[in-house]
C-alpha cells in the first residue's frame, strides 16, 4: 500500500509498537540505503563521509549473533567497502546484484552499454550541471542541482533512447540521478526477496532504511518487517519515517541497546 506524506508517522513516535514487533523475533536483518541514509548527500559521490557514531553502532549490530546487516546501494561494491570498512556487513553493490564480485553482464549488453554512454557523453553537456558517472556495469545520470525542467527534459530523453534498447538495457529514475543499467540487473526489491528467501534467513524480520526512489520496490519487499523512509516525506510504501542519517544512527543506536 502506498501511502500519501501525511501519512507516514515518525518512527520515535511509533517506538512502542516497533519495540514490540523487533523483540518478538529470534533473527533481524538490517538493510541499509548509503547516500541520503547512512550519509548525508555529497556534491559529489566522492566526498562523502560517514560519521564515526554511525560506523560504531554498525560494527556492534554486527557483532550480534542473530543480526544481519546488509547495505544495499547503487553503488558499486568496491565503493561501498571503502566507505564503510567493516568485516562482517554484508555489501550489496548495484542495487542487490552485485553481492560477491563474481557476476557478469553479457559481452553483447556491455557493448551496447558503453556505446549508449559515449553516446550521451557527447549529449548531455548541453544541459547545465548534468554530470555522467561511468561504472563499470552501469552509468548514473546526475541532476542533482538542476533546474526542474531540465531534469524533465534529461529524463525524456534517456526514456527515449533505453526505449530503443528496451531488450538489454533498463532505466532506474531516482531522485537525484538516473541509472542506465542491463535489463538482467533487478531492483532493490528483488534482491531484498531473494535475500528473505534463503534457509538461514526464514522467519527473520526485515528492518529497510533507504530515502530513494529506487528504495521504494525494496520498502514493498519488507512490508512484512520494519520499512523506514528517510528523509523529506512523499508518497512511499514505508511505514515509518526518520528526518536524515542522524535519525537513522539514533535509530539504530535504539535497537542495538535493546537487542543487547
């Protein structure tokens, strides 16, 4: 169920009933968006850092026996890593599917991938404060900081040009950015279900953090558990909402001490 901005109540106004629904499960595995939910939005992907309260309360969530914490992002793994650096959390780069280094993408989709983005590299300069961030499986379209309508007519046009190339190459629209991604790549949602659905995993609460657009397929995923919108409320399939990354931190830092 979707549900409208006005309706999504603030997390620590709900603790009670979130207290009672984390305290009746044995396991509990937190999935986490990074940027605009473990760290605050950067002017760019590489300037941002995250807090070392936030660090700290992940790495003790980690070390319970029956906590799961997977950070699930369209990053890339490697990035992921870098930023969080801690052992036991599991890194679930490209929104879930790159969850162990070992995947690849067609010869044939990459190809078609790479001319679409020297395509575009060509293209998009004409639109002011447009940037692309190559990956190595995908590449991000940049708006944040752009006027409304060029975002409108960016976003047209790469709906346009993935629509031609709709049998190898999908398109993510986020709030900030847009990612040109292979078809064979699932949402957030998918990798979350699949994540759910292994043995050791039965009858463990999910507990979703994310702010994006991109989260809302995963927020579905874990309608069963704890889903957390963070950030500017809109309409969302979460339950619950938190202001920023220093709500989350204290929200986790909440339920660490009463797992503990």
């Amino acid at each position: 169920m979707t549900r409208t901005r006005h309706t999504i109540p603030h997390l620590f106004a709900q603790w009670k009933r979130v207290v009672e629904r984390i305290r009746g499960k044995k396991r509990l595995i937190f999935f986490l968006d990074f940027d605009g939910t473990l760290v605050r939005i950067a002017p760019m992907p590489d300037a941002v850092r995250m807090d070392e309260g936030t660090r700290e309360v992940l790495r003790k969530l980690a070390e319970h026996r029956d906590v799961t914490i997977a950070v699930i992002s369209g990053r890339q793994r490697a990035e992921l890593r870098h930023f969080i650096g801690i052992d036991k959390v599991k890194y679930m780069g490209l929104y879930g599917w790159e969850s162990n280094g070992n995947k690849k993408v067609p010869f044939s989709v990459r190809v078609t991938l790479a001319r679409t983005l020297v395509e575009l590299l060509t293209e998009l300069p004409a639109y002011p404060g447009v940037w692309i961030e190559p990956k190595r499986n995908s590449f991000s379209v940049h708006l944040k900081g752009t006027s409304g309508a060029t975002q409108r007519r960016v976003r047209e046009k790469l709906k346009k040009r993935v629509a031609l190339l709709r049998d190898s190459l999908q398109m993510m629209s986020n709030l900030r950015d847009v990612e040109v991604a292979p078809l064979s790549i699932g949402d957030k949602g998918a990798a979350v279900r699949k994540f759910l659905g292994e043995p050791a995993m039965r009858g463990a609460l999910p507990i979703y953090f994310g702010d994006d657009l991109s989260d809302e397929p995963a927020f579905a995923a874990a309608r069963k558990g704890i889903p957390i919108l963070v950030g500017n409320r809109r309409a969302t399939r979460a339950q619950f909402s938190l202001r920023g990354p220093a709500e989350v931190t204290e929200a986790l830092s909440r339920m660490e001490e009463m797992i503990r």
